[in-house]
C-alpha cells in the first residue's frame, strides 16, 4: 500500500503484528517478530503485556491503536515508540482524529499513521489532526491524492496545527 509521509511517497519499512497475531502466544509472535531486527509495529495490548522485554529501543517500536482501545496510557509511552498507527476501520467511525489529536497536543514528535479507511475526501482533515503519515490503499491512490493534501488553502475550523 502507498504510504504519504509529511507528504511524500515513501517505503514503508515497518512489519505489522496483528491482534490475531498476538492472540494465540503474544510472547512468541514478539519474540519472532524481534529477531527480524526490523521495526514493528505492536498491538497496544500486547506491547503492554510485554513492555519490559519491548521498550528498549524506540527507533524500531510502533503502537497500532483502534479505537476500541484505552489509548490513555499511550502518553506514558512516548519515550519508548517513534510510531503511533491510528485504525480507521469504517468510514463513520472518526475516533482516530480524536486520538490523533491528543497525542500530538500532549507532545508525541514521531510518526502518527492513518492505516484502514484511508480516502482522498479525509487527507486534510487528518493532516489537520495531526497524522504525518498516511497509509492509502491501491485502488483508491492516484495522481490526485497528492493534490488533496495541498487543495484546502482556507479552514474554518483552525487547529493546533493550522
């Protein structure tokens, strides 16, 4: 899938664990996904359930955050991640901006990462929200999908971050 960041094409260099990954033997799928020696992003459940053995090197830790998720406990996580994946499972469900919000105003500088329900007509209002990154699907990236992050010049509605 295509992934924008701070609005450029880039590789994305991150393995994702799902939750059914984790669900059978979490400490096994973090254990083999570890030995990669590539970044992982966690399940916010099982990167707390094994946090002592995750948090030492932040540079390859990622959280995946739904919105099904008690994502208070993120702020206390900062230091260890240097990325946060927000899911957008459907259209209707916006609680990804919410979270995406809180984070950046509490002060988490890494990557923040739309994945799911990623379309042209919300780039904007996720930038707005405070996403750097977003994860596109193939059928719905194009040509234009780099015009949306730049078509909005006037907003009504200002953020912290316009």
């Amino acid at each position: 899938m295509p992934l924008l960041i701070n609005g450029k094409l880039c590789d994305d260099s991150w393995v994702s664990l799902s939750a059914e990954d984790c669900a059978a033997d979490a400490q096994a799928a973090v254990k083999k996904a570890r030995s990669t020696n590539q970044p992982v992003i966690y399940p916010i459940a099982a990167y707390l359930e094994n946090r002592e053995q995750l948090s030492n090197n932040a540079a390859i830790t990622g959280l995946f955050i739904t919105g099904d998720d008690d994502w208070s406990e993120v702020k206390d996580l900062f230091d260890e991640v240097s990325l946060i994946a927000i899911e957008f499972p459907i259209l209707r469900d916006g609680r990804g901006y919410s979270i995406a919000r809180d984070i950046t105003r509490r002060g988490f500088g890494g990557e923040v990462r739309a994945v799911g329900d990623v379309a042209h007509d919300r780039l904007d209002s996720m930038l707005r929200s405070g996403f750097n990154a977003l994860m596109v699907s193939e059928d719905r990236f194009s040509d234009d999908t780099f015009k949306a992050l730049t078509e909005m010049t006037v907003n009504y509605q200002p953020t912290h971050l316009r």
